[in-house]
C-alpha cells in the first residue's frame, strides 16, 4: 500500500503533473485535514515546515488537486472557500455561529441525486450541498 505522499504522487504524475515539495506539503495538508481549512490556513500551516511556499502555491494546488477530484471546494460560514478530501457525496453543516463545518453522510442523497439525473438528463461532475444553520453546541451556549 502506498503512504500519502507516494499516492499523491502517483496521481499527479499519472496526470502529467510534477510532484513538487510544495505541492506534496499543500496537498498533504488538505488531504489529511479533518477540518474544511481555508487557503490561508493551509498556507499558514504548510509554512512552517515549508518556508518557500507561496500563498499563490497553496491556491495553484488547491486549484490542482480539485481539477483532479482529490479535494472539494465548499463555502463557510464568511462565504469563503473551504476545502476537504470528502470528495463523496454528503451534506456540509456550516454553522454560522462558531463556523465549524461538519460533514453528513447520508445514504439517500445518493439516491436524489441519481433521480435527478435520470429525471432531467443532467449529468453531474460535482456536488455542493450546504445546509448554514447554528450547531448544537452554540445553539445551548448562551448569546453572546
């Protein structure tokens, strides 16, 4: 079984794409991430171990790594671009209050999705499904 790196690898030069240090770190990031980070917070934390990373890196990467179906945009709670590596279809639950983003995997969505195409032709490359609201916990914290 191939480790992280040597998988990101592999699909970046079976794509005709060089697997720089810069892009490996980026990716990394990202990839093993279990929050939704945003760019800046991808480049902040892939700094430190790499000085020589750009922020225009981070997002050529991110950019990259999307293009190639390894990570998918979604917007949080600001409307800023988050990423994640849950690439299979499943709700984003954005809660406006303290902006944690938390993923739902649900079964059925697969289904919907499936009726929608064979009711409509649509054929889709990518899914997006957002639902902003107010979490448990900040729901029971008191307002501030």
């Amino acid at each position: 079984m191939l480790d992280p790196d040597e998988r990101i690898a592999k699909v970046l030069g079976d794509n005709g794409y060089k697997a720089t240090p810069q892009r490996l770190c980026v990716a990394r990031r990202v990839l093993e991430a279990n929050d939704h980070p945003s760019a800046q917070n991808i480049y902040e934390d892939v700094r430190r171990a790499n000085p020589t990373v750009s922020l225009s890196t981070v997002y050529n990467t991110l950019t990259l790594l999307r293009r190639l179906n390894l990570v998918h945009e979604t917007l949080g709670p600001d409307s800023g671009r988050r990423f994640e590596s849950n690439t299979r279809p499943h709700i984003n639950l954005v809660c406006t209050r303290c902006g944690e983003i938390q993923d739902v995997d649900e079964p059925l969505m697969e289904d919907a999705l499936a009726r929608l195409q064979a009711i409509t032709g649509f054929t889709r490359t990518d899914q997006c499904i957002d639902v902003h609201g107010v979490c448990s916990r900040c729901a029971r914290a008191p307002n501030r």
